[in-house]
C-alpha cells in the first residue's frame, strides 16, 4: 500500500501544505486528489506571495482589476477567493465522502487582524461569503484576541483553522473555545454537526529556536553533567511537546464536556501537524512525519515531504509513544534554564511576524503589476 494511504487507516490525513493556480490548471492538485490519497490543503500569505511573485498566472486578472479601479487588497481577495473556490470544488467529493471529515481548503485573513477580534470575525465572515463552500476554513491564529474571534465564528456556523499553536496552553485555549461555541449553538437550538474545526500544531520552528538556545549551553571542550547534557536534547522539543499535546487532546475527547456534544454529533477538532519540513538538513526528512501518527490527526506536508513519504515513510502508531521520553525533555529543557513558555511566546509573536512581511510585499506587487 502506498504510504499516504496506509495513514488513513492509522486515522492520519495528508493535506499538503503548497497552493498555486498552475496546480489547478494543468490538472496537478486533481490528479493528487483522484489518486494519490491528498485530502485537503493549507494555503497562507507566504505561498500565495510566491505562487504570485515566480508566475505570470495572476497578470491578467491583476490587471482587470487595476483598470476597474480596486485597491490591492480587493484585487489580492478577488484572486485568492476564485482560486480557494476551485480548489474546494476539487476537493469537495473528499469532503462528501468523508462526511466532512476531510476535503478542506483554508484560507487565512489577514495577519494584520491577528490581535484584532472585531476585525478579523468581520473579514471572516466576508470571506466565507465569497467563496461560499462548505469544505472552506477560515485561518485565525492563536492570540487572545483570536480566541475571542475563533469562537465567535464557530458559534456563527463557519469552519476554523487554528493556526500557528506552538503551546500546549495555546491549545487548550482553542479546543475549549470549540467546545463553549458548540455548547451555545446547542443552547440556542442550532446544530453543532456541521461545524468543523482543526488545531495546527507548528512542529520544525520549535526545533529551530530550541536548539539554537541549547547550543547557548554547550561549552566546546567541557564534560556535561551525565544527567543533563544539552547536546542530547538538540532536535527533541517539537515532538515531544507534539507527543504530550495530543495526550491533552485525548483526555478532552474522554471528558464530560466533549461526550454530550459528541452524542448531539459534533465532528472532533482534529490536530493538524503543521511546519513539518525538516530546517536543519543534518536530521530525518520525516522527523515531522513518521513520529506523529494516530487517531484523529492531520499532516499538512511540502510537497517535497508528501514525496519523501511516498518514497521512504514507515506508518504505525506512533503519537502515543515516548510519553515519558517526552515529559523528561521538557523537564531537562526548563532545567537548563529555557522557559518553554518564553520560547513559544517568542514563537507566536515571529509567526505573525512572518506572515505579516510576506503579505505586504504581496500587496506591493500586486499594486505594481495592477497600475493602481
């Protein structure tokens, strides 16, 4: 079986983390979809800010637009909306045929909203419009103003992405905000079975900053303490901290809030493992990967890491093991003097930060080419 498949049957869906309109037009993201096992894509300012700067697909619309005279921010909507659209369209028979449980397409506001609730349900909710699929997610990153607005659209009945979670109290934060908006959609007699929502766990950025404070600690030409040498915890961290937030996930699943839901039919709000191409080339190109499969879960992969997989992955049950291998690197990390909670602050606030450069210079672009 190819590996792809086989981690469907773990409970493990590949989506894939990459989106162009040439992969609609020359048939790409279809072929993967009717045949290579993909059931769903993540799209974000950054890819859209390449897919539109390398090609000359955009051009032409860029240029209507400018001539009709809208800013660079409606035409940048216009194009994305089209293209999510089709892409839903594409996925929609994964969609029918998982019950909603896969088949989805995200689309992200923008980051400029982040710590802006009232604004970023506004832009939402527009969004939703226009494209107006079923199978559409709407992407809010984790800040406490976007709790505030994850919940909001929720109980409103429009599917979220949570995006760039790096902490497990980011994360319970999210899965409760799921809960108390399924919980008042039942209270005022709405249905809580066609409202989905996914968790996106980023994995290789953790890794990154670290690693990077762990060689802070090595002293070249020192003997470590036999019970706390840094050099073993280099690369350790994002899945470890992967490992024990999907312990939190299954005993929110098993707790008295989720049964009365789940017994009304509320759709679980899956983890989505997120930044999972390797940053550092000395480790595994499936380190991402191959560690993190189990029930109820998402991998959204580069296409070079869907190939990997194809290539060489091994798929068995593998998120529930190394508990305790886990819970000892997080203990040695803050033993070392890292605060974890320092570390994925940090990480939150250069996720937005990252998403916020890329979408600026795509409007910049697209005001260019569109004369505005």
């Amino acid at each position: 079986m190819d590996p792809i498949d086989a981690l469907l049957a773990f409970g493990q869906s590949c989506w894939m983390d990459d989106f162009t309109r040439r992969m609609i037009a020359d048939g790409e993201l279809g072929r993967r979809v009717a045949h290579e096992g993909l059931r769903g894509i993540t799209s974000n300012p950054s890819i859209f800010e390449k897919a539109i700067a390398e090609s000359t697909d955009y051009d032409g619309d860029i240029a209507r637009g400018g001539r009709a005279g809208l800013p660079a921010e409606r035409i940048y909507e216009g194009l994305v909306t089209a293209d999510i659209r089709d892409a839903c369209d594409i996925f929609r028979p994964v969609y029918d045929e998982s019950n909603g449980n896969d088949g989805f397409v995200s689309l992200e506001v923008s980051p400029h909203l982040a710590h802006d609730a009232l604004a970023s349900t506004e832009e939402a909710r527009r969004l939703w419009a226009l494209v107006d699929r079923p199978n559409l997610f709407i992407k809010i990153p984790y800040t406490t103003e976007g709790v505030r607005a994850i919940e909001q659209l929720l109980f409103e009945g429009i599917n979220v992405n949570i995006t760039l979670l790096f902490s497990i109290t980011g994360y319970e934060a999210v899965a409760n905000a799921y809960m108390r908006a399924l919980e008042r959609r039942a209270e005022t007699g709405k249905r809580v079975d066609d409202v989905a929502s996914v968790a996106s766990f980023f994995l290789s950025r953790i890794d990154v900053l670290v690693d990077q404070l762990l060689r802070h600690r090595i002293v070249p030409g020192s003997k470590p303490a036999a019970d706390l040498d840094p050099r073993t915890l280099l690369g350790k961290a994002a899945v470890s901290n992967a490992k024990l937030a999907y312990r939190v996930f299954q005993r929110l699943l098993g707790g008295p809030r989720w049964k009365p839901l789940a017994g009304k039919g509320a759709r679980i709000q899956r983890i989505l493992w997120a930044s999972t191409s390797t940053k550092d080339p000395n480790y595994p190109d499936l380190m991402y990967v191959e560690p993190l499969i189990g029930p109820e879960t998402i991998n959204t992969m580069p296409r070079k890491t869907i190939a990997a997989f194809r290539d060489h992955g091994v798929v068995k049950h593998t998120v529930t093991e190394g508990l305790d291998d886990a819970m000892r690197v997080m203990a040695d990390i803050e033993r070392l003097g890292i605060k974890f909670d320092f570390v994925t602050a940090q990480l939150e606030n250069e996720g937005i930060e990252k998403f916020i450069v890329p979408f600026d210079s795509l409007m910049k672009q697209v005001a260019a080419k569109s004369g505005c």
